[in-house]
C-alpha cells in the first residue's frame, strides 16, 4: 500500500449517537494557561478555530476546571463555570463551528490538595454536583459533547490509583470500590445531559508524578476496571498512553485504546507521540522538543479497527494546519514540536 492510500484510513468519517465526524483525527487536550481569571479570550477561540479550519476532526479543549475550592492551582488555566469564563467558551465554540469543527471541553479537577482520603462524602457528593452542572453548562452552550478528566493523576485517577486512594469507605477498597467516583461522576453527567449527548472518558496507566504507575497488570483488570464506567454511561474511551505503538498487556499486539474497545465494545481514541520521534515526558522531565516522525507504525492499527480515533498532541500544537498537510502529503511542510512552540497561543 502506497503511503498516500494508507492515509486515508485518517479520513474516514465517524460517527456515535449525535456525534458526526468528519475523520478520525482529535486534537488532544493541552493545559496552555492563557486564560487570564479564567476565562478564554478571542486568542484561545482563534487558536482552536484555526485547527478548526485546518480539518481536524473532533477538538478537545485544554483541560478546563469544575467550580470547587481545589479543582485548580496554577493560573491562567479556564474555568467552566461563571458568566464571563462561560461566554468566553461560548466564544471558542462559536468559533470553531463557523470554521465546520466539532469541539468538547475537557472537565477537569486537578486533584486534593492534601489528598482524595481528607475528603468526607458531603464533599465528594458536591464535587460530583459540580461536575454535572458543568456537564449541562456544556450541552446548554451547544458543544458537541464532553470529555471528563479521568487520567494522569488528577482527582478523577486520584480516586483510581491505590497509592493514593486509601479510603476505607465505599470510594475506597479494591479495583472496582476506587472506580465508584469515577462512575457516580459519569452517571451524574448523564443523568444532567440525557442519552444523547456524548461523554468520552480519559483515562490512563500513567500518572504526572509516576510515569511507570500502573492501574491494572491484566487485561481481565482492564475488564473489571472499565465496566462500572462503561454501564454508568461512558460513550467513547480516550485512552492515555505516551506510545501508542506499544502492546498493553504480554501476548497481543494491542495497545492500551485496542484493549479498552475489545473490552468494552466501545469506540476508544489512541494518543502517543502521534507524528513524533519523541514522547511527551521527554518534554516534561527535561523540556525536550521532538522531530517528525511517520505514521507507517499507526495507520494500519486503525485500519484494522484497533481503535476508532487518533488524537495528537504536540504535532498539532506545532503547527496548525497538521491535519490538511497529512491529507495532502505536504510531509516536508511539517513543523516540529519544540519548546518554544509553547510561547505563543498560534
Ligand atoms: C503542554 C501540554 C499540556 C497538556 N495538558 C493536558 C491536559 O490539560 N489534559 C490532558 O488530559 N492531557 C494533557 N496533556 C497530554 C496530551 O493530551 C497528550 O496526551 C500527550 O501530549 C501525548 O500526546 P502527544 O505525544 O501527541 O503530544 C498535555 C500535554 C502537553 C504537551
């Protein structure tokens, strides 16, 4: 097969429920702290109408926060709540329609500050709240669709991981007792959203402050792990991992977005150094740029279905116009991911 054949399995439509896509490409969420108080402003809605315009097929914003006291430490990230920080999403939603994208926001709790134990159920039982209003904020708006948190360590993969979930009560115990926020989380949303509005969950093995941490060891984990999350309404799984070459478990070539959809029968998004010769905590741990890579590794996997949708992160923070340059084989025109491609919001 010749690359230019290849690459269509990229630009394939798809879709689930209401959610129509026009290919298989989602940029991924990317925390860019140019939100001054908050609120998203005309440069946040230029910076996503213009992947928007460059053919992308589903954005997930930058992570974006709930209304509670922890859900946020570090300035300039987006709130998802109040007047001003809502019309600003308004905005970038308005923005990216005009330019024919589709686009979610990616809900997010950045964790306890001491940590998920302190937490007594009056205070789970508001947060969980808090994510719903956000939830309906973001149906009431007209997004497409949400994307909750649930990976990398924050409060939802707080929850998850028995290093730092040592409750002793319900959301607390083995594998299935920690995905009990998680899934009172997602079943709250639906229940603010209805059955059409789609919730995609991320989720990941990796923590920020652990890159080697693993949730599950097998795939029957995986199994137990998802199937609360899948009945308490999850559409489409977003699967974190930082190779999306790599097997998940010993004796399959299945990556950790491979396993979660034979396991659940549902859609799932694959996301890890898509495009780049190097992964994202290289950028982390020492700030490291990462040079182009090809996609010969990926595209046969989604061909055969492994997965359903493939999101890029620092390629398409780079370099707006990813999406079209791939389609149209303008390889040589790519632009590599380096630090400095932080500094502006283009
Ligand atoms: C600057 C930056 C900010 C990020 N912020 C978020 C975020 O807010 N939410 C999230 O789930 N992942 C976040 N990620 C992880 C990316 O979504 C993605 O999973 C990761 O970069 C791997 O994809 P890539 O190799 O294509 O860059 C961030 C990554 C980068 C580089």
């Amino acid at each position: 097969m010749t690359n230019a054949q290849a690459v269509q399995a990229l630009f394939q439509p798809f879709s689930i429920g209401k959610l129509s896509l026009s290919n298989r490409t989602v940029m991924a969420p990317m925390t860019r702290q140019k939100s001054p108080n908050g609120v998203p402003g005309p440069d946040v809605a230029a910076y996503y109408r213009r992947r928007a315009e460059h053919g992308v097929g589903l954005i997930v914003t930058e992570g974006t926060v709930i209304n509670h006291a922890d859900s946020s430490n570090q300035e300039g990230v987006p709130f998802f709540y109040g007047e001003e920080a809502l019309r600003g999403w308004a905005n970038v939603l308005n923005e990216v329609h005009r330019a024919g994208g589709k686009i979610v926001p990616q809900i997010w709790h950045m964790g306890a500050r001491g940590n998920v134990n302190e937490y007594d159920e009056e205070e789970i039982a508001n947060i969980v709240r808090e994510f719903a209003k956000a939830a309906a904020e973001a149906k009431r708006l007209g997004f497409d669709g949400i994307e909750l948190h649930g990976a990398h360590g924050y409060l939802i993969d707080q929850f998850f991981w028995a290093k730092t979930n040592q409750r002793k009560d319900r959301y607390g115990g083995d594998l299935i007792a920690r995905t009990t926020f998680a899934a009172e989380v997602v079943q709250a949303c639906r229940d603010a959203v209805g059955p059409d509005f789609p919730i995609i969950l991320r989720i990941s093995q990796w923590k920020g402050i652990d890159y080697s941490a693993r949730l599950v060891e097998t795939a029957e984990e995986l199994k137990q792990f998802l199937e609360p999350l899948a009945n308490a309404g999850v559409d489409i799984f977003h699967c974190s991992t930082r190779r999306f070459w790599e097997p998940e478990f010993d004796g399959s070539e299945l990556n950790f977005a491979g396993w979660v959809k034979k396991l659940t029968g549902k859609p799932t998004i694959t996301v890890g150094s898509v495009g780049l010769d190097g992964d994202v905590s290289t950028f982390f741990t020492k700030g490291n740029g990462s040079g182009i890579a090809s996609l010969d590794g990926l595209l046969p996997k989604l061909a055969n279905g492994e997965f359903d949708l493939v999101a890029v992160g620092r390629a398409l923070l780079a370099d707006p116009a990813w999406v079209d340059k791939i389609r149209e084989g303008r390889l040589e025109e790519l632009i590599p991911f380096t630090p400095q491609s932080l500094q502006t919001l283009y």
